[in-house]
C-alpha cells in the first residue's frame, strides 16, 4: 500500500497522472506474464493492475471476457498469479501491483490465506468489481491487517454519499468508472465525465484514478489535471492480442504505454 | 428488508448497480404501502394472469407410493403456462412506477422470457429477453411466443449458453442502461432486493394453495413439494408453510444422476458456499471458485447457483433438498400426463418425481402438495426426443 500512496504523490508533485495498465495474469501464456509486465513498466506504467481470471466476469466486456477465458483454458488461478507477482518481484519489477478480481475465486483462496500470501508475493492491493463498500468490512480488515491497498468504485450514477463512501473506504486508490456499462474500448469519453470528476473529487483526498474506455492518449491527455491516475485496459489487451508472438506481444506493450505515458505529462 | 439469509444474500455488485438496486427497493417498499399497488396488482393477478389456480387431487399417481394421497398446486393454469407470471406482472408495475419502460430480462426455459414479454405487452413497456443459444433450440416454440408477444429475442452464445450466461448477458446489459432500463429477474436470485421481491411476488401461490388445501381436507397436508432451479416457485409456495409442522420438500436437477461436481444442477446437494450474480449461496464450483458447466433435462434448473434464501433454510434444515435425474423427471412427465391427464413442463416433473419419493417415505394416508409450476407444452419436442434416445439406448 505505502508503494501505491508513493507513486501516486510522486505524480502529483510532478503533476504527471499515474498511468495504471490492466494485464489479464495467464494471458496469452502465464509464461509471457512477468514479461509483459516488465514491458509495461519500462514503457513508463506506474501500477500494474493483474486480472485474476473468472468465469463469470459480470464487469467485462468481450475483449477482457475473451482474455481471461483464454487465461483460464491454460489453467491460470489465483495462486498461480501471486507466483506471477513473485517472479516480477524476483525480476526486479518494483512498480506497484494491484490484483483485480471478481469475489468467488478469492473467497474460495480463502481471505486470510489470499492477503497473507499477497503480501509475501509482492502485492499491493486488491481491485474487486464486485465488491462494493457495504460488503467490504471483512475484507478491508484484512487488507488493513497487510497494510494492503484495497479499492473500491464510484460510477457516473453514484450519489454523493456513496461516492464518500468509497472514497473513505478505499486504500490506495479510488476506481473512478468512467462510464456506465462493462469494459471495452470506447471512442469518445463521457461529455459529462468533467464534472463527475470534480463530484469524486470533492469527497476527499483519496487518489483517483479514472477508467472504463480510456484507449487513446488524447484520453488521457484531455484528463490531465482532473484526475490523479487513469487505467488502461482492454486497449492494452487488444493490442497484446493483436500481436503475433511473444516478442510482438511486449512491442504491442511498449508501443501502446509509451504512446499513453507521453500524454501524462 | 437487509437482503440477508442468514449468511446468504447480500449485494455483490458493480458500483454502477447499487444505486438502481437501492432505488427499486426503495419503490418496492413504497408500491407496499400503496393501496392502489396492491389493488392494480390483485386485479391483474385475477383479470390477466387467472388467479387463483385450482388446487388437483391426484388418483393414481403416488397411490400405489403407500395410500399416500398427492394434490397439486396448478400453476400450469395460469396465462402463459407457469408461475413465472406472477413475478412478472409485479415486476412490471414496479417498473412503471420507477418510470422505466424498457425491460429487459433472462430467460432458461423461456417460461419467465414469455411472462415478460406478456406482461410488457399489457402494460405497454418494451422487453428485450436473453437467453442462451443452447436454450433457444430446445424450448424453440418459447422463442416464438416471446417474439410474438413483441419482445426482442438476443441469443446468448457465451459459456455453456444456458441460463447462467443469460443471466450474465442481462446483467451487463443493465449496468449499461441502469438509468433508463429495469431487469426484470426471474427468480429468487441475483443481489438484494431481487430474491426478496420475487418471492413475495411469488408468495401468492403458497397462501392460495394452504388456504384451498385447508378447505378442501381440513387439515394441512404432511408435506409439500417443489422443484429448486433458481428457487421462485419454491419459495413462493413454501413461504406460507413455514410456520407449520409441516415437512418441506425442494427437488433440484440431479441430470445425469451420478452426483459430484459435474452432469447435474444441484448446487444445494453437491455445491459449496461462494459469490455470483450479486449473491452469497450454494454454488458448482471447482477448487478455484471457476463456476462449473451444469447439466439438466430441464432448462428452467440448469442452473450451477440458486437463490440464498435455500441456502440458508439447507443449513437450518427448515427445507431438505433432494434431488431428481434427468430420467426420473422423464418418467414423472410421462406418467402424470397418462395417468392423470396433465402435462407438466419438465421442472415441474422434476417436482413431481420428488414427491414420489417423499410419498414413498411417507406414512400410509400422508398427503403431499406438489407445486406444478408450469405446463409441458414447450417441452414435447425434447422431452419426446430424450423418450426416443431412452429407448434406443434400453435396445
Ligand atoms: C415451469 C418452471 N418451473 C420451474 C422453473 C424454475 O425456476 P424457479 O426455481 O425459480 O421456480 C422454471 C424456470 O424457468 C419453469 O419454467
């Protein structure tokens, strides 16, 4: 969690926004995994955001659905992600890792094993869509216990209290969804999305970070002063996926967060 | 209402949801106390949907089980077919109050898919219905029901393009449209306020039957019977018996009849305690909380989740959970058509199978009440098709 809070001050007096990418664990190949978080991170990724593949991902579109389908045909799990994060720790990734994934695959790990483990392997907080604060105690209290981040979200249609709410119950970063509906790539960004942003902003001084259909960098150029952070996720997979082998996979990567990471600035 | 079953329930859901989920409970509460509600409702359950469904006292089927006496709740009475409508209609005038005219909705058999359409229809909102490739086939004249009564079908190829993936098609569907757009469930599962809303909707079918068994015996009857997909007709028909001595029987999809993890629909036998579709409940799951592939006869059960209400009444024990296979189900669908003159839908045979085992434990002059949620008409062609398969395979 202290790495997460540091990345994203160390933005702030920059007044740089931190670029948070989205890599589903497992996809194509667990193998390819620390590399394409290397990849990420040295293109200029300030957090990797590691999806936990589930079979039922309620809060993603094709593009992520497909990836982590993809992931779980090869047997990618949740401990096989915390190796994951092992190995790009042991490979000198220092960047700071969220896992993101939906509850059943957590629950099923076990909360206290999953956070105890997490933090041995590297992590820095949990990112589940499902989870909302009012189911969050016990999770938090775990995530508290680990000095784990852990996030929650405020959507376009949340009231003030609840986006209060969130924002004092995250640990790290608060998840900013852009939009209403699952992930994928979208063109444009909401014209109302400036003034949601100051909305999330008033409730309080938790980093925010912005994403669902953030692909291009006149995206994240355009959000530049409004937000602390934004994610990128199905664009990235889309261009990993678009790639024909595993040394195109990591240019796909480069490519894409180079190009993003320019406009943060 | 918490939206908590003992330690089932609860509200797992996007951000994006909670805000609608708060607002239709908060609608729901209010509608309760609105005299008019109630009145619209009442009339529509009686004017639209035929209400109140006669209760049949069976006279061969389960004679032979001990004397041992079998009634049925006639659901397959009401217009369209199955319970589903009485969910459906409630639903609707609910979303008429919120403003909403788009519904959408999932569908497994197409019973609740064809409620909807009705029921918008009637009331003049828009319906969209998703339901899995896999289901669309075998319920086929269900598909043209709904298209018929003016809703728009979208097929669902994802997962195992059953009702589970209809579910998740839905539900994407409305964290997209959560403004403008009810979902319109069709059981007693999902994130709160939905399992509690449809079984009170559903609630209707458990007072008119004990009041009709009452009047009709003078005494309850020794135990009352129905089949657990998501879990709608069951709940609705057990919810006036709780407070009764009075044995509690829900019959989930055993398929292929050899139990463990995979090849059946009975996440209350074979499952254990997770999250999906916004809900803490037993579920078919693999040692990494993957949801698992399931498989029944009947679509309306083909379900690896069910609602959490059953979840916890498993763990008190107020409701056992038996199951029926895929065969057993077949043979009660043959046998109360033949023998009685009633043909049920394959769910409700699965109900019908049940009881006769619950007959078959039963003391000699038992009576049993079995919930026959709908009728077998969508289900000939499968049903006639697994008939033929079961013969060439006994050759
Ligand atoms: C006739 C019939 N019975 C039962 C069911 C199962 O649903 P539930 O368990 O919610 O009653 C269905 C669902 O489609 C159905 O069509």
């Amino acid at each position: 969690m202290k790495r997460i809070e540091q990345t994203f001050t160390d933005n702030r007096t920059k007044d740089e926004t931190t670029l948070v990418a989205y890599i589903t664990s497992g996809y194509p190949l667990l193998g390819e995994t620390v590399g394409l978080i290397s990849a990420a991170v040295e293109a200029g990724a300030d957090v990797i955001e590691l999806g936990v593949p589930f079979s039922d991902p309620l809060g993603d579109g094709p593009v992520i659905q497909a990836t982590g389908q993809a992931a779980l045909d090869t047997g990618t799990t949740a401990a096989a992600t915390l190796d994951v994060v092992a190995e790009a720790r042991a490979a000198g990734v220092e960047a700071p890792i969220v896992l993101m994934g939906y509850c059943n695959p957590f629950l099923r790990y076990g909360l206290t094993q999953l956070y105890d483990d997490a933090r041995s392997a590297g992590v820095d907080g949990f990112v589940v869509p499902d989870l909302p604060v009012s189911e969050g105690a016990e999770w938090l209290a775990h995530a508290e216990a680990n000095e784990l981040g852990q996030t929650f979200f405020t959507a376009p249609g949340s009231s003030a209290e609840r986006i209060a709410a969130s924002a004092a119950a995250s640990r790290g970063f608060l998840y900013v969804l852009a939009a209403n509906g699952v992930t994928g790539v979208r063109k444009d960004l909401d014209p109302g999305l400036d003034a949601y942003l100051e909305r999330v902003r008033a409730a309080g001084d938790t980093p925010m970070a912005v994403g669902f259909g953030i692909s291009r960098p006149e995206h994240v150029a355009s959000l530049h002063g409004k937000t602390d952070g934004v994610i990128v996720g199905s664009a990235l997979l889309q261009a990993i996926g678009a790639a024909r082998d595993a040394a195109g996979r990591r240019q796909a990567v480069t490519g894409l967060i180079s190009s993003l990471k320019a406009a943060t600035r | 209402m918490n939206g908590r079953f003992g330690e089932y329930g609860g509200q797992f859901v996007a951000e994006t949801l909670v805000g609608p989920l708060q607002e239709l409970e908060e609608e729901y509460q209010k509608a309760l106390l609105d005299p008019e509600f109630t009145a619209e409702l009442d009339k529509l359950l009686k004017m639209f949907v035929g209400r109140p469904t006669p209760i049949t006292e069976l006279h061969r089927l389960g004679a032979t089980e001990n004397g041992v006496k079998l009634w049925l709740k006639r659901e397959d009475l009401t217009h369209t077919g199955a319970h589903k409508i009485n969910n459906s209609i409630g639903q609707a005038l609910l979303a008429r109050r919120l403003g909403k005219k788009q519904i959408i909705a999932e569908t497994g058999a197409g019973q609740h898919g064809v409620a909807v359409a009705a029921a918008c229809a009637y009331l003049g909102l828009e319906a969209t219905v998703y339901m899995g490739r896999v289901d669309a086939e075998r319920q086929a004249p269900n598909v043209q029901r709904m298209e018929l009564l003016g809703a728009r079908v979208e097929l669902v190829d994802l997962g195992t393009a059953t009702l589970k993936d209809a579910i998740n098609a839905a539900i994407r569907e409305w964290i997209a449209r959560p403004d403008t757009t009810h979902y319109l469930l069709g059981s007693v599962v999902g994130p709160h306020p939905f399992p509690t809303i449809v079984r009170n909707f559903q609630s209707v079918i458990g007072r008119e039957a004990r009041a009709q068994f009452l009047e009709e015996n003078d005494r309850l009857p020794d135990a009352v019977v129905a089949c657990v997909g998501g879990g709608s007709n069951a709940a609705g028909m057990f919810s006036a018996f709780l407070d009764d001595p009075v044995r509690l029987v829900g019959v989930q999809a055993a398929g292929e009849g050899k139990g463990g993890q995979c090849g059946h629909a009975a996440p209350l036998l074979y499952g254990d305690p997770g999250v999906l579709q916004g809900t803490r409940t037993y579920l078919l799951q693999d040692d990494d909380g993957q949801i698992q592939l399931t498989h029944s006869i009947a679509p309306g059960l083909d379900y690896a989740g069910v609602g959490p209400e059953h979840s916890h009444y498993k763990d008190t024990g107020k409701v056992e959970y038996i199951s029926a296979s895929d065969n057993e189900a077949l043979d009660a669908f043959v046998a109360l058509s033949s023998q009685e003159g009633i043909l049920p839908a394959l769910e409700s045979a699965h109900a019908v199978a049940g009881a006769l085992k619950v007959a078959r434990q039963c003391a000699p002059g038992s009576t049993v009440l079995v919930n026959l949620s709908g009728r077998g008409d969508k289900d000939l062609t499968s049903a006639m098709a697994a008939l033929k398969q079961r013969e060439e395979n006994a050759r």
